[in-house]
C-alpha cells in the first residue's frame, strides 16, 4: 500500500534500504474512506499528516454563500497535508475525491523520523516545497490560462503526476463530477461541459462521469502550454 | 436535492448535459443558468466576441423542461448613446 508514496520519493531522489525501513516504520495501519468525506476539518487542531495510498483527494477553501475553490487535487503516494505538521490548524479543508486508502501518520512519529534521519527530513521539506511549485502553476492557470487551457493542463499534470507513482494510463477515473472540475478552475459545470466537448471534438480528451480518456498527449500539451518543469521531475540530489 | 439538466445552444453548437447538476431546493435554476451563460461569455469575451444568441435549455433528469434561458438575459448591454 506504501508503494506509491515510496515511488514518488523514490523517482525523483535515491533511498538507501535504511531509509526506505525507516518511512514504512512511520505508516499506521491503514484505513478505507468514502467518497466525498472530510478527512481534515478547517481550524482543527492536528496530530497526524494523512498520506494518500490509493484513490483522489483534494484540498478546498469555501466562502459564504456557497462558494467553493479546490486548491489542489491529490494523487496516491501524496503526503497531503503534511505541512499541517509544522502548522497544526490548517486555513483549508481535506476531503476524499474518490474512495479512498489513507495512513494517518502521526505527527511525533514524522518528529522522531526527521530528527533520526536528516535526509529523510530534507526530502519531505522538498515535498512541501514542489506542493507549493503546484500550487503556483494553479495560480497562473486560474490567472492567464483560457478554459481550454486550463483544463488541458489540468490533465497533463494528473497524467504525470499518476506516472510518477506507477498510475501511468491513458485512461483513469479521477471522480471528480463536472461540478468539481468547476470549482478546481473557476468556472461553472456548464463553461466546464461546454469546454470539455470543445477538447473532445478536438479529439484531445473524453470525459465521462469522472473517467478520464487521454486520447492525444501531445495534442493536450500544446494546447496547455504544459511545460511540466515545474514538477521537478529531474531534482538535484539531497 | 435535484438533478437539472443544463443543455447549451451557443456559438460553438450544442452541447448536452449529460452529467446534470445537484441544485438544492433553495436553489434558482435560472440564476445558475445566468451564472453559467455569464462564465462563458466572460471568456469569448477576452477573445473580442460578445455573441448574445445562445441559450440554455434547463431540464430535469426525466426530460420534463423547466425552461429556457438566453444569453441576452444574463447582461445587460450599453452601447452608449
């Protein structure tokens, strides 16, 4: 179940088989989540990181009225809050996309693995720091990309960041309904619908009730821009 | 909780709703309907476009039709005088 949290580690940074014991040692068991629940209450006082093993998750802020912005989308192998270590009542909410598998890990046990082993400590810091590299390219889709763009680029992120952990398809069911991808990019379902028939008519992408169908990359990345530089995927060594 | 249906007739051709929207009892279809129309115009907009001759058709999961709404209700245009 670790395995995609090791495989994001792993692809971008070496570990030693020391290291690799030392992070399995930190991993509770694991528990199954629901669809659609909130894992991590706005405000809460935390004691644990929740690490992402099977499934989506996102992280969103609401406003009176109603109003909704996903901030960002999680995949398996993600440590999705694991700045709520250092922060410990986090401004925004966490709730499971899809059904999801989770670890909570608690926050003495990151304390001791950090402390015992330094590097370990420094690949994490480099964790929250290509989170907030993602959060960055979210700003500049929210803030320059047309829809089209957005919701292409939207994908070619996913597809890599799925890669990335071994999830690599074409094909894959994010979960997320029209109404979802609306508030991940400031849009209403019907602008999302509308643009997604305008990519599928393209023959760039199908979407169908939260199932993803890649059907030209390339043709995705032009129309994005996707320059996935921002991802790190080629990190210099810890 | 209801499940509308939105279908689009704008410049760019039909685009069905198949998925539906969750609207809440409280909520006003027509004034989705207004927010919608208002975030795809406030696009084609940035590309020098402002076509008003779009609607959207509002319906519910059995097909019955809750009523129609057209672009050139969701703004209110001033062209000087």
């Amino acid at each position: 179940m670790i395995e995609a949290h090791l495989a994001k580690l792993k692809f971008r940074h070496s570990l030693t088989g020391a290291e690799e014991e030392a992070v399995r040692a930190i991993i509770p068991p694991v528990r199954r989540v629901a669809r659609a629940m909130t894992v991590v209450h706005e405000g809460a006082r935390l004691e644990a990181s929740t690490l992402l093993l099977e499934g989506f998750m996102c992280r969103l802020k609401d406003l009176a009225g109603g109003k909704r912005q996903i901030t960002q989308i999680h995949v398996a192998g993600d440590f999705v809050d694991l700045h709520g270590f250092t922060l410990k009542r986090l401004e925004h909410d966490v709730m499971t996309v899809t059904d999801c598998t989770i670890a909570l890990v608690p926050h003495e046990h990151i304390r001791q693995l950090i402390e015992q082993w330094p590097r370990l400590g420094r690949l994490y810091w480099f964790s929250t720091n290509l989170d907030a590299s993602m959060n960055r390219e979210w700003e500049l889709s929210l803030g320059q990309r047309s829809a089209v763009e957005r919701l292409a680029a939207l994908f070619c992120e996913l597809h890599v960041r799925l890669q990335v952990v071994g999830g690599a398809s074409e094909s894959f069911n994010l979960g997320m309904s029209q109404s979802q991808l609306a508030e991940s990019l400031g849009m209403t379902a019907v602008h999302v619908n509308r643009t997604l028939r305008l990519l599928r008519d393209r023959g760039l992408l199908r979407y169908r009730r939260g199932e993803v169908e890649i059907l030209d990359l390339d043709g995705l990345k032009a129309v994005a821009d996707f320059d996935d530089r921002y991802l790190y995927l080629n990190a210099d060594p810890l | 909780m209801r499940r509308l249906h939105f279908d689009l007739h704008n410049g760019t051709g039909f685009t069905a709703d198949e998925e539906g929207r969750e609207l809440s009892n409280d909520d006003d279809p027509r004034a989705f309907a207004i927010r919608s129309i208002r975030s795809i115009l406030s696009e084609e907009i940035m590309n020098g476009v402002i076509d008003l001759t779009g609607w959207i058709d509002i319906r519910s999961e059995s097909g019955a039709q809750f009523g129609r709404v057209s672009f050139s209700e969701a703004v209110c245009l001033r062209l000087g005088p």
